[in-house]
C-alpha cells in the first residue's frame, strides 16, 4: 500500500469509528462514511458496523468517475426497477477494490472530499414527524437560506435517494460549491453532511446535533462522552478503539450506589483478559487520568467509571459488550459473595504473558507486543 493511501485510510477509519460508536448518530450497521482522493472513492462496505471499520477490512475504493457519469443519466427520468438494476451493475463495475459498496455510494459520489451519513436520533425525532419540513424549517432557517441545509423528501435508499437530491442540489451548484458544508436532511431516514475538511465537519456536525437535541429537549450528553473517551485514547496511541456507553440496569444500580476502592480486582483470568487489572474510575478528569491510567498499567483501562456512568472500551462495540458481559458477572460474585479473593500478583503477571489466554482476544495481541 502507498503510503498517501495509508494516511487516508487510517483518517478514514477515525471517521467511521468516531461516529460507529455514538449510539446517538449511528445504530447498529446504519451509516456511511466516504472520502474521496481524485477519482476514487473510499466508502464502507455493506453489512460492517462504522465502529468495526479497520484499516485491513470493511471498506471498498470505487472509481467515482463512472458513479457520477450513470447518476447524471437519472436526472428527471422515473427510477424503475430496471433502473436499479443497471445501477447495481455500474456500482459492481466501478470498485477498484474490495467489495458490496454500500447502496447508498451514489449519494457520495456528488458530494464533497468527505461525506458521512448517519442516523442521529434526535435528527429522526424531526424527520419522521408529521410536520418535519416545517419544524426543519424553522430551526435552520439561515443554513437554508445560505444554500447549506437541503430536505430531500423520503425515497427508497439507492439510485432513487441519489437522483433526487441532484435534482434538488443541482440548481444551486455554484452556491454549494463555495459553501463550506452540504448538509442534506433525508425524511424518515437521517442526515448526510459533507465538507472538504474532515475535523471541521465534525464540529459542524456536533453542533447540528445541539440544535436538534434542544429542539426535542434531549440531552445526548452521555454518548458524547465516548468521543471524548476514544480520542484521548487515540492520542495516546491506542488507535482503532472505541467507547461504549452501558445501560444495563443491573451494572449502572452498582455504580450509582456507593462502591468500595479495589472492587474491580479481577476474582478470574476471564475478568483479568477482559476488563484488565483495574477499572479506572475518574475522579478529576479523563484528560489527566487515562494518560495516568496507561503509565501505570502499560495499557489502556478496559472500564471508565465517570460521575456514576460506565463506559467499555474495545477494538468494536461487539467487544465492548463481551467486556460488559464479564464485568456484570465479576459485580454479581462481588455483591452476592461475603468475602473475595481476587488473583494475587504473580497469578496476574503470569496470565499477562500467557499467550494462549491472550490469544482468545485476538486484537488485544497487537497491544501487547
Ligand atoms: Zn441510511
């Protein structure tokens, strides 16, 4: 791989991670993320949650040249199924590599360098009300005026999503050309927002979000706080993973009540692979404390425990559950059993180095080379 491809890879799986697990913008295999470079066209594959994205798999590189060609042919015709069919082949004619580009990778291919979209959920308050063109209207009435904000009406997604939003972009081409970010507003679906800068997008995106969340009076405060989560651990060289908020009843009960220092000492090896020597549980701020947290450890905490709310951190959010699992049943031998002998220091330091335990977890491998 040329190294210009790995810098837009690696950039393109932070992309997808950061929004794969905010369980406020994307819900399990919905959303997209793309990035072109010329004519290609880097964009998730069909069936793979944005969290799991990595740079060896989950993503396809298409010539986006031969999209754009067939998506102007739709213009004003009626999308019919044998339409959709030849979509389907241009789609399997263009990928340059990997395979089953998401349907939705006509939509991208007339848009910006960077393109996202999702399924926020309190975009989706508004967008399957009744009334959500009003309601759309009157809270971005300037962005709409600027030529930023579009609402595209519900369409089946694919060729037909695709070909109505050129039709109603297309008049205003010179204006979004000059704007910073095309943001579209899709009826009963969600948002594609796309600019050619990556981090601003983010931002822009983030601050859509607080409209939207005090139009309905939501807070999504604490599924915001695993962005913050990953990315302090991606500054500290633990790329690749991401945070998960947990909502298990039985787990939040414990960390709402009050809990004694040292519970989290692993009581087994499975607790030890899983959720690591010691949960970190943030007193002053995750900024000082994860960095903190991996002097000591040599690794990164595996459970954040921060003002009664539990985070679980892994390679994707399938694994944060599998963490969450073991967790919930290290609690349950906690709480129900009178006294605990957790595993001594030698039994710790042996299992670290044990390979065929730590193989179980395939990923964790890599950091502990
Ligand atoms: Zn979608």
């Amino acid at each position: 791989m040329v190294k210009k491809d790995s810098s837009l890879i690696s950039e393109f799986v932070r992309i997808s991670k950061y929004f794969g697990q905010r369980f406020d913008l994307v819900q399990a295999a919905g959303g997209n993320t793309s990035i072109k470079d010329g004519d290609r066209m880097f964009i998730k594959s069909s069936g793979y949650s944005l969290a799991e994205v990595s740079s060896k798999y989950g993503f396809s590189v298409l010539s986006n040249n031969k999209l754009i060609k067939f998506l102007k042919t739709t213009t004003n015709v009626k999308i019919d199924k044998s339409i959709e069919k030849a979509s389907f082949d241009v789609l399997r004619r263009s990928i340059i590599s990997g395979n089953a580009p998401s349907i939705e990778t006509f939509t991208h291919s007339m848009l910006k360098k960077y393109t996202i979209h999702f399924h926020p959920i309190a975009g989706n308050i508004v967008s399957t009300s009744n009334n959500s063109k009003k309601i759309f209207n009157s809270i971005f009435e300037e962005e709409i005026l600027d030529k930023i904000f579009f609402y595209i009406k519900y369409k089946t997604p694919g060729i037909a999503l695709a070909s109505e939003i050129m039709r109603i972009v297309n008049p205003h081409k010179e204006s979004i050309l000059k704007n910073k970010y095309t943001i579209l507003f899709l009826e009963n679906h969600g948002l594609i927002c796309s600019s050619d800068n990556a981090d601003d997008l983010i931002a822009y995106i983030e601050e859509i979000m607080v409209k939207l969340e005090r139009y309905s009076k939501v807070n999504f405060k604490r599924y915001k706080i695993t962005s913050l989560i990953s990315e302090i651990l991606w500054k500290n060289d633990f790329n690749d993973l991401v945070s998960y908020y947990s909502e298990d009843i039985f787990i939040n009960s414990f960390v709402k009540s009050k809990f004694p220092a040292g519970f989290s000492k692993p009581l087994n090896p499975d607790q030890l692979l899983y959720c690591g020597e010691s949960a970190l549980v943030v007193n002053e701020s995750l900024e000082k404390e994860i960095p903190r947290f991996i002097k000591k450890f040599k690794t990164y905490p595996r459970v954040i425990i921060i003002s009664k709310s539990i985070y679980f951190i892994s390679s994707n959010i399938l694994k944060a559950r599998e963490v969450e699992d073991v967790f919930k049943s290290h609690l349950y031998f906690y709480k129900l059993s009178k006294s605990h002998k957790s595993l001594s220091k030698e039994n710790i330091k042996r299992l670290d180095s044990y390979n065929p335990q730590k193989n179980r977890l395939r990923f964790w491998f890599d950091y502990l080379k």
